[in-house]
C-alpha cells in the first residue's frame, strides 16, 4: 500500500519533475559547464579552465554592471520596503472603499512590465507637453522648477528607474497585509496601556512582529533586483554612459550579442553566486533580527 | 473492492498523458519538408515588416509562380540574428536566412554559413556587384552571401528652408566648412539661446555612432595589421566636430529640443516638421515622407555627407550597409536555397526589391527604368556613393557587437561632454576594442582559424 502510494504520488509529480530535470537542473549544469570553455553557441566548446572566471577580474564592465545592480538592488529594496509596509499599514486601517484601495495599489503589478516600461518611457519625456513626470514636478512648483532630462545623465536614468519600481509593490504590500494582520491585538492593548503612541507602537510591536515577513520580502527583493532586466532594456538601453547597464544585460549581452555563450555562463554562475551568499548573510543576519513568535 | 468513479487512476493517468504526447506528435507544430504537389519547401527568415516586407514577397511569389519545384515558405520576424544564432546550434535552421553585413564575419567565421560559391554558374561573381557592394558579401575570393538591399547614407536637407536662408538648393555643401556655415544660418535660437530650428544634429536620429571619423578619412579598424584604430587622429577630428553641437549650442538646451510631440512617435519628425533643416539619412527616407506626410509634400534634396576641404575632391565618402542573405549550415536543401537566392539577384527582381525598400540596387549597373521610376529621386546620389573607394563600413571582425557597444558608451560621454576632447573617450574605446580583438585572436588560435586580414 505504501509502495503503491509512493509510485502514484511519484506519477503525479512525474509531469513536474521531467519539466525541472529538463528545464532547470540540464541547463543550470550546462551552464556550469560551460563556464570553463570558450562556446560560441555556434561551434563546439572547448575547454578553458578558469579563464572565464579569470576574465572577470580584468573586466571593468563587469565592474561597472555588478556597481550598478548593487545601488539599483539597494536603493530598491530600502525604498520598496518603506513605501510598501506605509502602504500596508494604511492599507490596514478602516476606511471607506477598502477593497478597492487595496486592488487598486494591487492592480499595476498584473500588467506586463514591457507594457509598463513603454509608458514610463513616455512619461519621463523631458518635454514638459509630453512628458507626464515632468508635467507634475512643473504643476506642483507653479512652474518655478523644470523636470530633468531623465534619461540623459546617470544620475537621473537611475532615478528613473527606481522611481519606477515602486509601480510594482503591490504583491509585498498584500503580504505586509497578511502580516500586519497576525499582529496580535493584545500586544497593541498592552503597549497602549503602557502609555506607547502610535509611532512608538509601530516601531516597538507591529515592526518585531512582522519582521519575518519583512525578511522574506527582502529576499525576495535581492533576486528580482539582482536579475533586474526588460525595463531597463526597454526605457534606458544600459545608457547613458552604461549608467543603467545591469548584471543580467550584460549576461544576456554575451550570450546572444557577442556570441560569448561560455563567459555568459561563467556570468550567470557569479550571478547565481552572489544571490546565494546575499540571502546567507541576509539569513544569517536574520537570526539575529527577526522576531519569530513561538520559536 | 470498487473505485470511486471521481478518483483518476494511475491507468487513467498514464493514459491521459500519452494521448496528449500522441496529440502533440501528431497534430503539433511540424516543419513542413514536402508539399502536396511534391514541391520542396524552403523556409525564408527575413526581418522586414510594412512595404519592405511586402517588396520580398512580391519577389518571393514571383519565384513560387515560376517553379514546380520549390516553393519558398516567407517568415518575417524580430531578433532575426540571434534567432538565427539558436535554431543554427539547436541543428534546426532555416533554409534561407536574411541577415546585415555586420553579422557576416561572425557566421562565416564559425562556420555557421554555406558559401555560396554555386551562384558562379548563374553568371554570378563579385563584379556583378557595385564597387563598394562586393567586399560586403566576397571574402577570400569566395562568396558568402548575396546582398538584398544595401544602403548608403547621405544628407538629406529642406529645400523650402534652405530657400529661406537665402542657401542654394541645388547646390548643397560639400565641405564640412561650408556646412558649418550652412547649419548657423539654418539654425534659429530663441531669446534665451533654446534651439527653435537646428540647422543639423548628429544624433538625430543617432544611428550611426561609427561613421564620423569616417567623413574625416578615418577608418575604426586597420584590416592589414587586425589592430584597432579608434583613436586616429582622423577620427578625432570627426568625433570633435560630433562634439561641436552641444558645445555650440549647450547640451540641456539641445536635450529640450529632441523631446518629441507626443503625436508624431516618427524617428524623423524633426526633419518632417522643419525642425531639423538638415539630416543623415539613408535612401528610405522619402518612402517615410510619402508615407507620414503624403506623396510629393515634402521639398527634399540629398547628397553625400560633407568632407573637410582636403578631401572634397575625392569621390563621395559615407557609410554603407547591406541586408544580405544567406544559407544556414545545416539547411536541408542547399542547392534549392540557392536557386532561390540566385532569383532574387537577378536584376529585374533585385531592382522591384530595392525600389520596393526605396533602396539603391546592389549591381554595378542599374536599369533606366530603376533610376526613373525610383522612390527616392536622389537614388543617384546613393549609387554614386556604392560605386565609391571610399565608401566604408562596420569593422570585418567578429566582435564588431561588442566594439560597437563600446562605441557607443564612448559617443554618450563625447556628446555628453564629460571630456573637453573626443580624444579621451576614444582613448578609452580604443583599450577595449583591442582587448576584445586580443581576444578574438586567441578564439581564431584557439580553433586554428586564419586570422580575417589574411583573406581580406
């Protein structure tokens, strides 16, 4: 009985496990492979030993791109993290129309991020009559101050691009919800009783109380920031000057522009590396910060 | 002991997936090799969508009509390149594939295309082609691929606003020095020095980051010794005079001139809308003319781009392009692919394909019919240059992707003015580009490939 539940739970999953033999264990083992050859994708590869890897240390676009993953993943996830646990926490309150409160802070993250890209690229426009972003900076000055030419210098490509990942908090503002939620309320009455306002409430209960879930989306920030990809690539091209040139262009530079399949893949491998080392320390840091009620 | 009749067997399971692998066997995408009329079915990937599309497939349904043998199967798509570069290792390749000229030396050198030596006996050979068109698609005295449409890049101007400024309209300049004049009169600044009208802007619409050394006799790369000649003293000296623009008339104010009216998303409406008095351009421009602005509206003039003084009595200089085709290594029917090819080279088909792209032809010679009835009335103009020693192009290497991208990062920092020079950024394009042709080198050794300026 218990063989025959294994062999039909085994079936069951067969579908899955074909699907992530093929389509994810063969080629993260190519990859790995492929990292110590030279591969063009169109001839045979041959080995190299570690000349790819060595490569990267002579590479100062490589420098450039993991720089600019780096401020892009910083700067993203500390913006994201505030805006979204203020967004959940007022979110939370009862209000009026509730429900469509929290679809419509929901809603933007269901649109395709291609989509997205083209209408920010057309809201960053430094023409004031086209560009909506500069539009606004100019109606809340009474036209004392004109918006920038967002994309053309680094500073304000970047800007641009970390200004528009805000328009995708809404899945980690419904799990700050979830989250903010389980916050027991004895804990707020005893704190209130204690003579804690609201800030002090916040801070000292609700913040401790939904620090796992505040791990979890910052885990999840660091491998959404560190592959950070089609946005860029639509609104900005990596430019100007590479000042928005990410880690996963250059990867898929390499492989498909240049025909560089094996540093590509010595490339993703460091990706890959460096995502796992993050949420380690990220993990290990946790230990030490998060709050877990029970353990 | 019964089954619930909503419990799914492990029979029923099993079942249920081999009927869907049987399913997708049988009634799944499937590449096509034989029609019903036992005509071989070559698949054509080309990158052309609109009228330039269109041109192809009149000549590909001429080719279908006059066959019992073949038929050509015509797919457009984008990303065609690196398409092309996943189906040629995945073994599953087209049979006929359209690519650019700058794509060639990296699919030639990994081997990734046929030769198309066989189109020797459809009368086929390098002087079947325009002077500055044979180096494109020969190599080592072997054909590697056939050119469909090439293009040349010239300045176009306004007719009507050169009138204005008292300028000449038949008598456009030919020197870098007249034209400077020419783009102070053309220009009109507001009060406050903001841009109104730009006699010229190299980066509208800044597609060409690689050809301004070239106008001043500078070449990116050096065939004969493989090195990288980015920072020749030609070439600064055109990157300069790329520089010159936002150094004359400030970079924010040229930024807030390029910002585009929301109802005309064209590449060419500063051009279109008199903004711009001047503008390189290749010879499909006046199809877009006719096509945003409606036929014979717009009062165009073209000629080669000008060149400093020293050079103006040479022939025309100005960068080319080609689409070109090719037969993918591992097509199933080379010979057939061939045919086709050697069709659309002929010259009453080549000539309805470029007319169709508003295109100068490929061939060393083009009919009168062509010349005349030809969409762009200064298709001349791009003949001459494709008939040119000095027309040029992108590098023959096969990190031309990368060094171009280098290009690229160093153009920003020139036009952005982070160096009083173009000297510096070139400086440092230079680095890169040899570090990336040091590599190519090891690549060729490593594969016991001849080095390209062997065979250049």
């Amino acid at each position: 009985m218990r063989h025959d539940s294994l062999g039909t739970g085994l079936l069951w999953i067969g579908p899955w496990l074909l699907g992530f033999l093929f389509f994810t264990i063969v080629p993260v083992s190519l990859a790995l492979y492929y990292g110590f050859t030279d591969y063009t994708l169109l001839e045979a590869p041959i080995p190299v030993g570690t000349q790819n890897y060595e490569r990267m240390f002579s590479d100062e676009i490589l420098g450039t791109v993991l720089w600019n993953t780096a401020v892009f993943g910083v700067l993203s996830i500390v913006i994201g993290t505030i805006t979204s646990i203020s967004l959940a926490a007022l979110l939370s309150k009862p209000a009026r129309f509730q429900s469509f409160w929290r679809a419509a802070v929901f809603a933007p993250s269901v649109l395709p991020l291609v989509a997205i890209a083209v209408i920010f690229k057309l809201a960053y426009d430094p023409d004031p009559e086209v560009g909506l972003a500069n539009q606004i900076i100019e109606w809340f000055t009474f036209g004392l101050v004109q918006g920038p030419n967002w994309f053309g210098s680094g500073f304000w490509a970047m800007t641009a691009l970390l200004l528009m990942s805000l328009w995708s908090v809404g899945p980690a503002v419904v799990i700050y919800l979830a989250g903010l939620r389980d916050v027991p309320k004895q804990l707020h009455e005893a704190a209130s009783i204690d003579g804690v306002g609201p800030i002090g409430r916040f801070f000292h209960v609700v913040l401790p109380m939904i620090s796992p879930v505040i791990l979890f989306n910052v885990i999840i920030g660091v491998i959404n920031a560190a592959q950070v990809f089609a946005v860029p690539l639509i609104m900005t091209g990596g430019g100007p000057e590479r000042s928005t040139y990410f880690h996963s262009m250059y990867v898929y530079d390499q492989a498909f522009k240049f025909g560089d399949m094996g540093y590509a893949s010595a490339l993703g491998v460091l990706q890959f590396a460096i995502i796992l080392a993050l949420t380690g320390i990220i993990l290990l840091a946790g230990r030490r910060l998060v709050y877990y009620r029970g353990a | 002991m019964t089954t619930d009749p909503k419990t799914i067997t492990r029979r029923s399971a099993l079942g249920l997936l081999a009927a869907g692998a049987a399913g997708y066997a049988a009634f799944g995408p499937e590449r096509r090799r034989l029609r019903r009329d036992g005509r071989v079915v070559l698949d054509y990937w080309e990158k052309w969508t609109s009228h330039e599309a269109a041109a192809m497939q009149t000549v590909v349904d001429r080719f279908n009509e006059s066959q019992s043998a073949i038929f050509v199967n015509y797919l457009t798509m984008g990303g065609i390149d690196q398409k092309a570069k996943v189906a040629i290792a995945a073994g599953d390749p087209p049979d006929v594939l359209g690519l650019w000229n700058r794509n060639l030396p990296f699919f030639s050198q990994c081997g990734a295309i046929m030769p198309l030596d066989g189109l020797r006996d459809y009368g086929i050979d390098e002087s079947t082609y325009a002077k500055a068109v044979g180096p494109l698609v020969f190599r080592g005295g072997r054909q590697l691929a056939a050119p469909s449409t090439p293009s040349s890049i010239a300045l176009y101007y306004n007719k009507a606003i050169f009138r204005e400024v008292g300028l000449d309209p038949d008598a456009p300049p030919r020197t870098i020095e007249a034209f400077d004049e020419a783009i102070d009169r053309l220009t009109i600044l507001d009060g406050d020095g903001n841009v109104e009208r730009a006699g010229f802007l190299p980066t509208d619409p800044g597609w060409w980051s690689w050809c301004w050394g070239g106008f001043f006799g500078g070449h990116l790369y050096d065939e004969r010794t493989g090195r990288a000649t980015v920072d020749s003293a030609p070439n600064i000296a055109g990157y300069d005079w790329f520089q010159s623009f936002p150094k004359r008339w400030g970079l924010d104010k040229l930024r807030r001139f390029q910002g585009a009216p929301i109802d005309n998303p064209s590449p060419y409406r500063n051009f279109f809308s008199g903004r711009l008095a001047t503008t390189i351009q290749g010879p499909w421009l006046p199809k877009f003319m006719d096509m945003e602005l409606g036929p014979g509206v717009f009062d165009y003039g073209a000629c080669p781009f000008p060149v400093p003084a020293a050079l103006a009595d040479q022939p025309p200089y100005g960068p080319i392009e080609a689409d070109i085709l090719v037969i993918p290594t591992g097509a199933r029917n080379p010979e057939a692919s061939l045919e086709f090819i050697a069709f659309t080279q002929r010259p009453e088909n080549i000539e309805t394909l470029c007319a169709g792209h508003a295109k100068p032809s490929p061939l060393a010679t083009s009919s009168e019919g062509f010349i005349r009835d030809h969409p762009n009335t200064a298709v001349a103009v791009h003949e001459e240059i494709l008939q040119s020693p000095n027309a040029y192009t992108t590098p023959w290497i096969t990190g031309w992707a990368e060094f171009g991208m280098a290009l690229g990062a160093g153009l920003d920092q020139i036009w952005n003015l982070k160096s009083p020079s173009a000297a510096g950024p070139l400086g440092e394009v230079q680095i890169e580009a040899e570090a990336i042709l040091q590599r190519e080198q090891e690549r060729r050794q490593r594969r016991n490939q001849p080095d390209p300026w062997e065979s250049a």
